[in-house]
C-alpha cells in the first residue's frame, strides 16, 4: 500500500481547510473515503502515537491505521500535528477523515465528535522533578508552578477539580507536546506538569529525573476521533477494530511498543545515559561494521553488549563467559574470534545472532523475529523452540513474541518443562533479557538520532509544507 506523510504548518492547514468549507457535511464519511480511494489521518508525532526513523514511519497509531485502511481497500495520507488540540482542530476543519492521535474520551471532546472503539486506558498523571516538589495531591499543588497543554484532557481534569483546591493555579501552553512540557519540567523550567501516563513511561528514560507524583485521573480511555457526520465510517471501525481485537493484533501492537516500559531505575539509567557519551564512542566503528556485514542494527548490537558488559571489555562473569558480548569459549570458537578483542568480540556475536534470526521459520515477522533471536542468543535455540511449542499448546501464537513471553515462564514449572524437549529452563530469564535489551534499544536509538540531528525536526520545513511518498 502506498502511504503519504504531510506535514504542515497551522497556516498551511487552515489554507487547506478553507478549500473544504463547502464541501457536503458527509465528505469524510465511509462512501466519500472509498470513492476517493485514500483515508486521511490526522496524527500526532510522539514515541507513543507515530514517528519515522531509518525504517521509515512507525508507531501505534500508524499500524492500526495502516490495517484499517487495508480493510477499507483505500491508501492512507497523514497530516502530522504537534498536539492533540492541534489534530482535533484539522479535523474538525475537514482536513481529515479522523484522528489517530492518542485522544481520551471526554465530555466536551464527545459534544463535538464520534469516538471510536476504545483500544486503550490510561491515566492522567502529575510529573515533577525529583529533586524539586513532591506533591501528593491536588492539595498540594496550589502554589506550584504548573503548566499543561492548552485545550488538552489535564485542563479540562485541573479545571474540574479547581473549585476545590483554593490557590491551585496552572499555566497553559499552546500546541505543546508531552515531550515539551516534560523537558520544561526536567530542565526545572517549572515544577510539575500533567501527561498521560504512556508518555511518562516512555520519556522518562531519556529524562531519568522526571518523577510521578500521583494520578490526578482514575483510569480514561483512548479511541480515534471522527466527524459529527461519519456514522457509517464510525460503524465500519466498531466492526475492522474488534476482529483487529479478535485475532491479537491490538495485543501484538501493544507488545511492540509498550512491552519493555515496565520496569525502570533511575541509578541504572542515569549510569546508562552517561556511558553512551562516555564509553560507547570507543566501540561505535566497531558496531557500525557489524551492522553493514551481518544486518543488524548497530544500536541493537551495542545495547545487547552494554546488557552483557557495561561496555567494559574485560568482563569476566562467575560462569566463565568474558569480553565485550561475554561470549562462551565455545561460541567464540566456533566463531572464529578472539572474545577478548572488542572489535572481533562484537563481530562474533553479530555473526551468531544472525545466524539465530535467519535459522528462525520464515513465517516469523519483524521485530519479533530479532525479539526471538535474542530470546536464543541468551539461552539457546532449544528453550526458545520449546517455548514456541508451548505457546501452539496455550492457545498464544508462537509466531510472535508476545505470545512466546508469555509461554517461555511456564518452562520452569515441572507441569510443563517434562514435555519440552530441552527441558527446564528458569523461563523468566530470556524474558527479561530481551525486554531489557529491547529498552537499552530503544533509548540509544532516540540517543542516536538526537546526535545527528535526526529527531522529528525532518517533519517540518520552513516553507510550511513537505510530502514524502513511500512505496
């Protein structure tokens, strides 16, 4: 399918909203979608929404509307806003079909649109820098510098809960991103502010001090917004978003890019971060041959030996296994390395998790393919087979590592592990390596891209307008 990234300026998009004004009140509705032969979302660029890297756009939002757009038989268009306010108001200019944006359902949101099917809860929380004020309630905010979105879900929370709060006051800033508001509060610019609570996961392990006061909501719900007028669009998405539910997509989905924000510490990320700048350097070369002869991506390659090492490359574990990648004798044998040389210890390993992925069945998708391959570089092609097997037996689907995660911990239950044919294995243990791993991926990754200037910024230009088309 062929998909189109628009990124505009606000000028540019009310330019093209005034082409719309007297198209009929049903323009964006489910028939005018198929003849024209293209959906347009409105989106937002965010880790947990939608953003583009080398492999070109990702994100929550563009998979799900990618697959519905397939289950339409229409491509898609995407117009790229700042904020959900901003993407709320295209859409309500008819620049858009609907909003794919990480939206919460509220009531004033709901006297203005359609709300589709809920495909995810979050909660609204309180954000502070641990080393300035920690408050624990509303109460407490009263006298804090406080600033929110502007026409965001936190106003409309702060502003129901005002009345009972003398003394709280709030800030608001137009068309700013969680991300923004965050790195105000990180940089102790002001004290706290409100996002939702998926934002905090993600962008705290690039600001390790950012600190969660409490929930300022109980637990709200995010659903892809439509026009007044799309009411046969809105029954077509009830329909597509419950078999995307039925066949485990949305679990799939969910897996990918929220799976390995579980855990965090602020000690080990602060450490991680600063050895990035500090140690990595040495061995980037090194990675980056890696990734032209075996595929892999270097950043994948260096978080798997910061997992292994810390980057130190005379590591030395109890079990005997030393260097950069703690590779076994064995496998640095059969290798043909030398593992206490960092640049052949990182192509040794690149080598042996190549291998591991391309051994893999084809029928294995990316990223769940590396996922898998991981699973296996930590405790062997066997186990992670083993888990594959169980996970047809309950029902998961082995070709995917959502369902394989979820198998692999019964391994180590005696009910379990005497039908497998490697036996017992301590199932927890890949688990939290590729989870880990994954994590250390995913922070050197926006690390990454900060240094080359390759973050976001490529969206907008100065002449307000760029479309990219990919095949």
């Amino acid at each position: 399918m062929r998909h189109w990234i628009w990124a505009t300026t606000l000028g540019m998009a009310l330019g093209v909203a005034g082409c719309e004004r007297n198209a009929p009140s049903n323009s964006r509705d489910l028939d005018a979608i198929q003849q024209r032969g293209e959906l347009i979302v409105v989106t937002r660029a965010a880790p947990t929404t939608f953003y583009q890297d080398g492999y070109g756009p990702q994100g929550p939002e563009f998979d799900m509307a990618e697959d519905f757009a397939r289950h339409l038989g229409v491509r898609t268009r995407y117009l790229v806003a700042s904020s959900v306010s901003e993407a709320l108001h295209w859409l309500e200019q008819g620049q858009a079909d609907l909003a794919a944006a990480g939206v919460s359902r509220t009531p004033t949101r709901e006297s203005r649109f359609r709300f589709g099917p809920v495909y995810r809860h979050i909660e609204q929380q309180v954000v502070c820098h641990r080393d300035g004020p920690q408050p624990r309630d509303t109460q407490q905010l009263a006298g804090l510098r406080l600033r929110v979105g502007a026409g965001t879900s936190h106003e409309e929370r702060l502003q129901q809960v005002v009345a009972d709060v003398p003394g709280l006051r709030w800030e608001t800033a137009e068309a700013a991103s969680a991300e923004q508001l965050l790195e105000q509060v990180w940089r102790r610019e002001i004290d706290c502010t409100v996002v939702d609570s998926p934002e905090v996961a993600v962008h705290r392990r690039f600001m390790p001090e950012l600190e969660v006061a409490f929930d300022l909501s109980s637990r709200e719900e995010l659903a892809w917004v439509l026009p007044q007028s799309a009411s046969r669009l809105e029954a077509a998405l009830e329909l597509w978003m419950q078999d995307y539910r039925d066949q485990g997509l949305l679990a799939v989905q969910e897996d990918r890019y929220f799976g390995h924000l579980d855990a965090f510490d602020y000690l080990d990320m602060t450490t991680y971060r600063g050895r990035i700048f500090s140690r990595l350097p040495r061995y980037r070369n090194h990675f980056r041959r890696a990734e032209a002869r075996f595929d892999l991506p270097w950043t994948l390659l260096a978080a798997v030996a910061y997992h292994e090492s810390s980057w130190d490359p005379s590591a030395v574990s109890p079990t005997g296994v030393r260097g950069l990648m703690m590779l076994t004798s064995s496998t640095a044998r059969s290798m043909g390395v030398n593992r206490l040389d960092p640049g052949q210890s990182i192509e040794g390993a690149a080598r042996y998790l190549s291998e591991l992925r391309d051994a893999l069945p084809a029928e294995i998708p990316e990223p769940d393919r590396t996922w898998m391959a991981l699973a296996a570089y930590n405790v062997g092609p066997g186990h992670l087979e083993d888990a594959r097997k169980l996970a047809l037996r309950l029902h998961l689907d082995p070709n995917r590592w959502s369902g394989v995660k979820e198998a692999f911990p019964k391994l180590s239950q005696r009910a379990y592990a005497r039908f497998s044919s490697h036996g017992y294995v301590q199932g927890s243990q890949p688990v939290r390596y590729v989870e880990r791993v994954r994590d250390l991926h995913a922070i050197l990754d926006l690390a990454s891209a900060e240094q080359s200037g390759h973050v976001q910024s490529d969206y907008f230009l100065a002449d307000g307008e760029r479309r990219v088309a990919y095949p």
